[in-house]
C-alpha cells in the first residue's frame, strides 16, 4: 500500500493525537475542552475518509448521476456533531461553576484547593 | 489545518486559542465538503464555527482567566500522545485504501439504501431520508441528548439568582 | 455596539435573511443538503447575532425565555408524538408507512414532521444555552 492511499488516516491521526495532546496537558480547562472538540473533528474525518469515492458525488440522489459516496457515515457524523456541541455546552457550564467554586479555572490550582481543604478537614 | 491546530497547542492566551478552533471548524468544513459530505459539512460550519465560537467566548467571558500557565514539563503528555499515535499508524495499516468501491463500508446495507430510499421514501437526500427514517430512533435518541444538555445547563446555571437574591437580604 | 452604524445596518440587513434561510434550509432539506439540525443552528445564531448587537434584553423581549423553554421540550415531543401516531393508526412506533393512504406520502409527512420536532429542539436549546451564559454576569466581587 502506498502513503497517497492511507493520507487521509494520517492527517485523521495526527489531529487525534493534537487533541489528546492538549486534553492532557493543559491545565486550563476551557483549553481541555477545546482539545477535546479537536479530538472529535479527527473522529468525524475519521469515518467520512472512508466513504468518499472518487468520482462520486454527494448523496442526493438525481438522475444525471449514478455513483455517490456512501450516506452512511454522514448519517452518524450528523449526530456525532451535535451530541458533541451538546457536551461542549454542559462541560463549559461545569466550568464556569468551578470557576465561582475555587475561583480559578487552572487544574493544579483546584487541585491543590481540594487537597488542602482535605488536610483541613481532617485534622 | 495542521498548522492550525500546532498553534492552537503552543497559544496560551485563550483567546486566541478560541479563534483559531473557529479557524479550525472553517477548514475541517471545506474538507468535509471535498469529501462530498455537504449535510455533515454544514452542520459542522453552523454548529463548530458559530456556536462553539460563541459558547467558548461567552464561557471565557465569565471566567475571567484568559491565560493559561505552563504547568509541570511537557514531556510525559508529549510521550504519551506520540505512544498513542503509533498505536493508531499501526491499526490503519489494516485499513482499506481510499476511495476503494470493494471496502466492506460500500457493500452491506448502503447499495440498498441507495437503490431503495427514493422508491419507498420519495426523498432524494438520502441522508436525510436515513437520519429521519431508516434510523429514526437514533435521531429520536440524539434529540433527546439534546434536550438533556439543554436542561443540564439549565440545572447548572439557575441557582445563581437565589444566590444572589439571599445576598441582597442579607 | 448599539452605536456602531456599520453592524447596525448589517444586522438588520442579514437576520431576516437568516431567519428565512433557517426555514429554507428546513423544508428544503428533503431536496438538497439540510435538514433538521443545520435549519435550527442557523435559526439560533440568527437570535444570537441580534443579541449581540442589540444587547441581551431587546433579544429576550424578540424570544422571551418562557418561549424558548417551550421549545426545547415541544421539538422532543413532536417527534415522540409522530413516532405515537404511527403506533395509533395502526402500525409500529415511529412507522411512517401508515400516516397516509399513500405509504410513499405518508413517509414524506413524516420525515418532515421529523425534522421540524428537531430543528424545533435544537435551536430552542441552543438559544436557551446562550442566554445562560450570556446573562449570568461576572461576580460582582472581584469587578
């Protein structure tokens, strides 16, 4: 198999490993959260890449046209897309509610909070 | 995009970061349109780089931190994403080749659905005849995730006003 | 950015389209790329691109809150009830084929009632989610 067949699964897979990069390194959270989205769009291309064929054209069906790409995928990105916003909105109101909690949105910082309050509670 | 995406991980003032993620949804949307998925690319221009955006600043906004700080070495994260990464090179050798009208994904059910949805459904979008027909509970499903999140934030961000209502009595 | 003439006359310009388009998008998602999700998207960044503008009170009296409360739930029971009137008329849950005599035209109604219980939903709780956010405020503690 040559590099041009496979591109697509490279370019998918270097955009996964971007966003896990910056799911785990980051300690700002909001930052968390946009690695996470990058990490869904890899996903999303990841499933689409497959069903293109060359020369086809989108799935509408129309009489001048007799190869189309596969619908399939579409089909579960489509959802994929808005469960995805979905969990973008619940997981930035988490944090807008930590950040009035522990008044800082940087992980360690909460950490060190949550830690110290233990400390303080069990002594 | 690549580029894109390796300015979004060396930024640090959040700001820009969440511009560049609105630069990123554009492009992955041209990609997905040269990849003939124009439903999905729509969605993903609407829902990625209008309403992300929004969420993303209006959240910014309200957290007031706009930088985020270097934090223990990079390195661990680094090794273990690079880890990951090859994990995943070496599963897409397995993959079929692009473009190829013999991978398993165009031979099972979708020649049918193909062949099939303009007769039964009379729609000539066949993702929509698949999404609101064929597949109907899964749609049924996401609306319902839909309206979950919906009602989570609801539940997340009420209690502010009795909050600050006891405030202004006390 | 009530003052700037610029994005005034812009807005006022672009929303109605927007609003028009969303609709489009809807019913012409049978036809062409759209649907349910992308028309209640563009529905949603329209009301919130006049938020922006205008301020956030002049969008809430434009989509009140209780409205727009409504319409996260109704879009979710519209679809449940078109999936009850298949089981009503005779047929299983959710089954298009007996909405009409016609079985063709009786999963056309359906799908579009579908897609109409979506977009309904979708933009009813993108919009919900904005104004959350956007009318919380900083504390006022550390102003």
């Amino acid at each position: 198999m040559s590099f041009a067949s496979h591109y697509a699964y490279g370019v998918t897979i270097f955009l996964m490993v971007a966003g896990l990069y910056i799911l785990i390194a980051s300690g700002n959270l909001v930052k968390k959260l946009i690695g996470l989205g990058i990490f869904q769009t890899s996903v999303y291309l990841l499933y689409i890449a497959p069903g293109k064929l060359i020369g086809g054209t989108a799935p509408i069906l129309a009489p001048e046209f007799t190869v189309y790409s596969n619908p399939l995928p579409h089909v579960l990105i489509l959802t994929a897309i808005v469960v995805g916003v979905a969990t973008l909105a619940l997981g930035l109101a988490i944090v807008v509610r930590i950040r009035e909690a522990y008044d800082t949105i940087e992980e360690d910082e909460i950490l060190a909070a949550d830690m110290a309050e233990d400390a303080g509670q069990r002594s | 995009m690549a580029v894109v995406v390796v300015a979004m991980v060396v930024r640090r003032n959040l700001f820009s970061v969440v511009v560049l993620a609105g630069i990123y949804s554009f492009l992955m949307a041209s990609v997905l349109v040269a990849l003939d998925a124009v439903d999905v690319a729509m969605t993903e221009a609407s829902v990625g780089a209008g309403i992300s955006t929004v969420l993303l600043l209006s959240a910014l906004y309200l957290t007031k931190g706009e930088e985020a700080k270097p934090m223990r070495g990079p390195w661990i994260p680094l090794v273990v994403s690079i880890a990951v990464g090859g994990a995943l090179v070496y599963g897409s050798l397995g993959l079929p080749a692009f473009s190829d009208p013999q991978a398993p994904i165009h031979t099972h059910v979708v020649p049918r659905y193909l062949q099939q949805s303009l007769k039964e459904t009379g729609v000539p979008n066949v993702v929509t005849a698949v999404l609101a027909s064929y597949r109907g509970y899964d749609t049924l499903g996401e609306t319902t995730v839909v309206f979950t999140a919906g009602a989570g934030v609801i539940v997340l961000l009420r209690l502010r006003k009795r909050r600050a209502e006891n405030k202004a009595a006390k | 950015m009530r003052g700037d003439l610029v994005l005034r006359v812009i807005s006022k310009l672009f929303i109605p389209f927007m609003l028009l388009f969303a609709l489009y998008v809807l019913f012409h998602g049978e036809l062409g790329p759209g649907g349910g999700f992308q028309a209640g998207v563009i529905a949603a960044a329209a009301i919130m691109f006049y938020a922006i503008i205008f301020g956030l009170p002049a969008a809430r009296r434009l989509a009140p809150d209780a409205v727009v409360e409504a319409m996260v739930a109704a879009g979710v029971l519209i679809f449940a009830g078109v999936g009850v009137a298949g089981l009503v008329l005779g047929g299983n849950y959710l089954d298009y084929f007996v909405l009409d005599r016609n079985p063709v035209r009786g999963q056309e109604r359906g799908i579009f009632w579908v897609e109409v219980g979506v977009a309904v939903t979708v933009s009813g709780v993108m919009l919900k989610v904005f104004y959350m956010f956007a009318g919380r405020g900083r504390d006022p503690e550390d102003a």
